[in-house]
C-alpha cells in the first residue's frame, strides 16, 4: 500500500520517512498519524533497515497537528479517541526497536515536537523552532514527554508560557543532540545514521530497550496515560479561548486564528507588566 501523506523511502540501511504535506507545513492531521504508524511497522519489519529517519517536507518539520481539522471534534469521548490514536504513534517511534532520528528544519511544535522529543536522536537545522505554543489558546501537550527529556523546571517554564525555542538554545538545554547548517541536514543525518547502522541489529536493540525501561519505571508510561485523560478533558472543556479559537478558525482560517492567538497573549503580558510598573 502507498501513502498519500507522507513518502518512504530507503537509502541503505535506513528507511526515510517525510512528513508530505508541506502546504500545511505537515500539519499531523489523522489521516497522516495512522499512515505514519504504518510506516514506522514497516521499517520495524524491515530486516534491512536498520536507522530510521523521520523529517518534513517543505519550509518545516511540522507545525504541529492539524487545527483545522481538531476544531471539528466536540465530546470529551472524541477527543479521548483523537488523542490516543496521536500518542499511540508518537509511543510507536519510542517503542521502536531500531534507532529513529528525527531531522528537523522550520517549525517543529507542539504534537511534532513530542515526535520529536520521542525520537532517540534530533538533529536540528540552525533555522528550527521547537516548542508547545498550545496552552496560549486552552489546550495542552497530548504525549507528556518533556519532563523525561528536558527535567521539571525548564518543563514547567516552556508548559506555562508557550515559548519556542531556537535550534541553539534547544541544543543547550538539551532537547536536541545537535545543530548544523539548514543546507546540510540531510548530509549530516544520513551520516549518523550509517554510524549507527554498524552496530549489529541485536546489539542496538537491546541496547535501546533497556534505556527506554530507565524511564518507564521512573513513571513515563504512567504520565502520559493519566494526561491522555487530562488532556481530553481539557480539549473537549470549551473554554472562551478554545471556543474563539476555534470560530476563527472555521470563518476566517488557521492563519487568522494563530494571528489572534499570538496578539492576545502578547497583549495580556503587555497589559501585566504596565499593571506592574
């Protein structure tokens, strides 16, 4: 079976999977989430493969999940059947018994920044953005996964305010292993990749599993199964921003949503500062 939402392909030992939607700057809309879990059983079956790389099409990794497509759902019971299909597959890349390298360039936020972030490895290009914009219209992260990556007190920082983050900047705290120029992304991904491809299947296989474990008897697999029954009780809540939100979506688009998004909260932080001085 072919995709429609994304391209795979195999250089060597590696299996390239790119996120195909560049017009919507790979927005993770359902469709795309299910054929990327096919895609990630594929490279699983594979004995051939040994590496996989995940990376966008386009001017980005992947803006996030699809929003349009998300302010269409309206019970609790919907959204907890939406998100548990986005966590399933971002657990299918941390599952995966082979290394998986996320090559990341432009924006990678919110539910791709969790693709991301489940990745074993990130190498960012020197124009990426990664973060959890989120919580500035009402919603939240689906696959609670940056505590494990980034610790509690920069979790908590990026959680609250929905800031991004530059490649240089995520570098240093530690949510990506590397930056390199954006006209050698691919270059310097598919040269780790064959480094990693060396090791014998088996080797890295119980190599990865046993790292996983660490955190998953830390409380990682817990968390996220407690905030996918936070996170659908907080998408389905219909609070004034999400509400809002989503009206602008439907009448006047995404791009007019994210518009209002973003203006409002700099304006409410403009207003608390002047309140203050």
């Amino acid at each position: 079976m072919g995709y429609d939402d994304l391209i795979y392909e195999k250089r060597g030992f590696t299996a390239w999977i790119t996120l195909n939607r560049p017009k919507q700057l790979n927005a993770l809309r359902e469709n795309l989430v299910r054929e990327l879990y096919r895609a990630l059983e594929d490279a699983e079956k594979d004995n051939d493969v040994r590496v996989v790389v995940l990376k966008g099409a386009g001017r980005a990794f992947s803006a996030g999940y699809d929003l349009v497509e998300e302010a269409k759902i309206k019970t609790g019971q919907q959204w907890r059947d939406h998100l548990d299909l986005d966590i399933r597959t971002t657990m299918k890349v941390w599952h995966m018994p082979k290394p998986v390298i996320a090559a990341v360039h432009g924006y990678c936020l919110a539910g791709a920044c969790e693709l991301a972030m489940a990745c074993d490895l990130t190498v960012a290009a020197e124009d990426a953005m990664l973060g959890e914009p989120e919580i500035r219209f009402g919603s939240g992260p689906v696959t609670m996964i940056m505590p494990y990556v980034l610790g509690l007190k920069k979790t908590r920082e990026l959680l609250y305010t929905g800031d991004t983050l530059d490649a240089k900047e995520a570098e240093r705290i530690g949510m990506v292993n590397r930056v390199v120029p954006a006209d050698k992304l691919e270059e310097e991904v598919q040269k780790l990749a064959d480094r990693i491809a060396k090791v014998p299947p088996e080797v890295m296989k119980l190599t990865k599993l046993p790292l996983n474990r660490c955190y998953e008897m830390a409380g990682l697999k817990e968390a996220i199964e407690y905030n996918l029954e936070a996170s659908s009780l907080l998408n389905s809540a219909q609070t004034e921003e999400q509400v809002e939100f989503n009206t602008i979506v439907r009448e006047r688009g995404l791009k007019a949503a994210l518009e209002w998004r973003d203006n409002r909260y700099e304006e409410k932080v403009a207003r608390m500062n002047a309140k203050r001085d």
